[in-house]
C-alpha cells in the first residue's frame, strides 16, 4: 500500500511519501536501543518533563494539527480538535501519575521482606489504525516512554502526515533521538521487525486480520504483545430508560467519527416495549444531517477514511439486504465526488447475515426489537466481538446487574462506550487482549520484578 495522503473528502492525491529501505529501518532500531539504555536510568521526573512539553505543544498547535487528521482521514474539524485535546490530557496524565502507578510495591510474605519493582523492557513496536491517528499514539506511546521503554511507531499509510508530525512534537519537546521513531514502512514488513531480537515487544490497534498476524509472529518469537481489535458493540434500550435521552446517545454513539470507531455503538438492540418509539426517533434524527465538507464547522455528515472503506461498507449493507434485511433509512452510497455512505438503519437482520457478525464500520446502525432484558443480554453476547456496550435504563442496580452479563471488556450505563486516560480500555474475544489507559496500561511493557531480602535465620 502506498504511503499517501488522499483527501477522502475528494479523492484527490495531496502528498505521497517514500518508504524507508531496510538500511534506514535497522538504523532506526539501532538508534533506539541505543537510546533506551540512557532513557531507562533517568528520573521519572525527567521523563514527565519531556512529556509535558509535548502535550503542551499538542495544544499549542491544535488547529494546525486537527486539519491534519480532517485532510488525512474525513474527521469532523471539531471532532479532530477533540481528539488533540484527548491526546495532549492522555499523555499529561501519564506524565503526571506514572511514578506513583509503577512505584514499589511492599509485600508482606510468611518469611523475611520482599518488593515488586517495574522496570522498563526496552525498545517496543507500535502497530496503529488511521481511525484516530494522534489518540491511539498517545495512549501507546506515553505510558510506555513514561515507563523507560522507547517506541518505534508504524502508523496507518494513509495518515502518513500525522504520522511526521508526532515525531516532530517529540523532536521540538526535546526527547532524545530515537525515544520516539515514525517508520514510514510497509504492514507487510511487521512480522520481520518484530522478529528482530532488539525489538522487546509490540502492540496493535486494528483488524483482527492483522491482529492474529501480528500476534503469531510475537508467539514465534516470545514477545509480548498487546491487541485492541474490532467491535460490535451492542446499544441496549430497556422499558424503563429515558427513550429521548437514550436517543441522543444513540446518535452520538454511533456517528462520532463518522461511525469509524471500535467501540461505536453499532448494534441498536430495545426492547419491544419501547421498540417503535425509539426507531421512530432515532431514524428522525439520522434523516437529513448535513453533508458536506468536514473543514466546515457546521458539516454533520463527513465522508468516510476512504474510497476503500466506502466500497466496502456499501458492499456490506447490499449482501445483507439481498440475505433479506430490511432498509428502514439511507442504505446507498451518495451521489457526489469522495467516500461518502448515506447514514444507514437496517432491521429484520438474521444470524448468517453479514450485518449480524461483521463489524461497519461507518455510519450504519443495525437495529433489533427484542422481548425483554433476557432477550437483550442474549443477542448482545451473540458476537464473536468483546470490546464494549451500553445499556440504558432508569434503574442502576438493573444496570449494573445487566452490564454483569455482557461478555465484553468495557459496558457503560446511559452512555455509549466511551473513552479517558483514567478508564482502562480493551476487551475480549476476538476484540484483542491486554489493556490501555489508566494504571493498567502503563503495566503491560514493564517487568514486575520480585526482590525479596532474607535473614540468616529464615528456613529456606
């Protein structure tokens, strides 16, 4: 794939760039661990302090930065200037909160005294999606430098622009050469890199394809690896919810980045009580969102990541119809230059319909009509997805108790699935492993290292 930016708002070719050879690339990891061994004995308070500057800098240059990832991908520019912000608080946070998360841990054994301490691992490969180019990097890159690991970074191909100008925040904040590296390279080249013994581990955020790739290439060389991977996250509606409530989170939780998102709620599953009123309101305010340019501030209908990705959400949508789905809003591609979709309600989905496993990933909402809260739980595990939820309801204790039985790794009650630096992010099933944000993403790529002091006088 070339290493490219297309405006996805026309299609148009903006800025193509080259792919480093496997010289650079080694030179790249050579740098690297030669930085983690003088990055690794410094103070935490020196490596919050280089942290700050680029979160500080992340502010600084918010609009310049959110155009980026709106010429990049087709986000929203107040949606992009969102995600600047997010990034700039996750890396402060970790910043500001990392000594205390990996402080020693006393322990209190039968015999003599012992300790856990966390020490960095070394140089760590991160594999990221195009989605939210400066966010998923922030929530990799910070805890792990903050920890003493240095990171290599192989961003999607088509924000290769955001991609450089990460790097340059790091290289204006001061980090040394090599603590932050963009390698401008190819996905098919991932497995080589992790192979290489100077690479210690290696996380991804992306497609379960890819996801199982990379994972079987940590396997084969023993590394650890982190893996956030697709969703299908289930919106479930009880009797007893705010229905106008849960509609304008519905929306949100399914528009936000033009439905590109994995933890987008994307199936609509309410209880037939509330059924028809819901539907009825949700499709309402769906209908007629204004299309259009997504630099221009009052657009609410952007085009999607790609002409790619377009072609491939109105195949889904077409194969699930012709399976005997039912359009109930859009359905079509829209008639104008870039990778526009049409916002989209399907219902009447089936198991064996693409709609009903598959991931869209775009602004497409299947909708179910179930009989009750049983019915609910049932079909929102019926996925091969664990990444997040929602529930809504009037009743918390009926909340968390429903939240109780879905199988995923995150389920939010009277919102959608959401995200911040201190909630832990992940899942489970084929939506990946391992954990990012809060204290718990800062522990992934350390060694927890028992000390433990002994007396003379001790019977081992």
């Amino acid at each position: 794939m070339a290493i490219q930016t297309i405006n996805p708002f026309n299609n148009q070719v903006v800025k193509t760039f080259q792919e480093m050879s496997e010289e650079a690339v080694d030179s790249a990891i050579a740098r690297a661990e030669k930085t983690f061994e003088s990055w690794k004995r410094i103070s935490y308070q020196e490596r919050a302090t280089i942290l700050h500057k680029v979160a500080a800098l992340m502010r600084s240059k918010s609009t310049q930065l959110a155009e980026l990832i709106t010429l990049e991908m087709g986000k929203l520019i107040a949606q992009s200037k969102g995600e600047i912000a997010l990034s700039a608080d996750i890396i402060d946070y970790y910043a500001t909160n990392g000594a205390t998360f990996l402080a020693n841990k006393q322990l209190d054994p039968q015999y003599g005294e012992a300790y856990i301490t966390s020490s960095p691992i070394g140089v760590l490969l991160g594999v990221e999606p195009w989605n939210f180019p400066f966010y998923q990097v922030a929530r990799f890159a910070a805890p792990n430098i903050m920890a003493g690991n240095v990171v290599l970074v192989k961003h999607a191909s088509n924000v290769p622009q955001c991609a450089v100008a990460i790097e340059e925040l790091f290289t204006e904040a001061g980090a040394p050469e090599g603590l932050y590296t963009n390698l401008f390279v190819s996905g098919n080249n991932v497995s080589a890199y992790i192979a290489d013994p100077r690479i210690k581990g290696v996380s991804l955020t992306g497609s379960e394809k890819a996801g199982a790739s990379l994972a079987a290439a940590a396997g084969r060389s023993l590394k650890k690896s982190v893996l956030e991977l697709g969703g299908s996250d289930a919106f479930i509606v009880l009797e007893d919810a705010d229905i106008d409530q849960a509609v304008e989170w519905g929306v949100i939780g399914r528009m936000n980045n033009t439905g590109q998102c994995c933890v987008a709620a994307k199936r609509f599953i309410v209880v037939e009580a509330v059924a028809e009123e819901f539907l009825t309101k949700f499709k309402a305010k769906l209908t007629g969102l204004k299309v259009g340019d997504p630099m221009d501030e009052s657009t609410e209908l952007g085009p999607l990541s790609s002409e790619n990705a377009a072609v491939q959400l109105a195949d889904q949508v077409q194969r699930s119809v012709y399976a005997g789905a039912r359009v109930v809003l859009g359905g079509k591609r829209i008639d104008r230059p870039g990778a526009f979709m049409e916002t989209t309600i399907l219902t009447d989905i089936k198991p064996g319909m693409p709609a009903y496993y598959e991931e869209l990933f775009g602004p497409v909402a299947s909708f179910y009509t179930v009989k009750d809260e049983q019915e609910a739980v049932k079909l929102a595990n019926d996925s091969p997805f664990g990444l997040g939820g929602s529930v809504f309801t009037s009743d918390k204790n009926r909340g968390k108790n429903v939240a109780s039985q879905i199988d995923t790794g995150m389920v939010f009650i009277n919102h959608p699935t959401w995200t911040q630096p201190d909630l832990p992010f992940g899942g489970t099933k084929i939506s990946g492993y391992g954990r990012e944000l809060s204290s718990l993403g800062i522990e992934e790529f350390v060694n927890k290292k028992l000390i433990r002091f002994s007396e003379y006088t001790d019977p081992f």
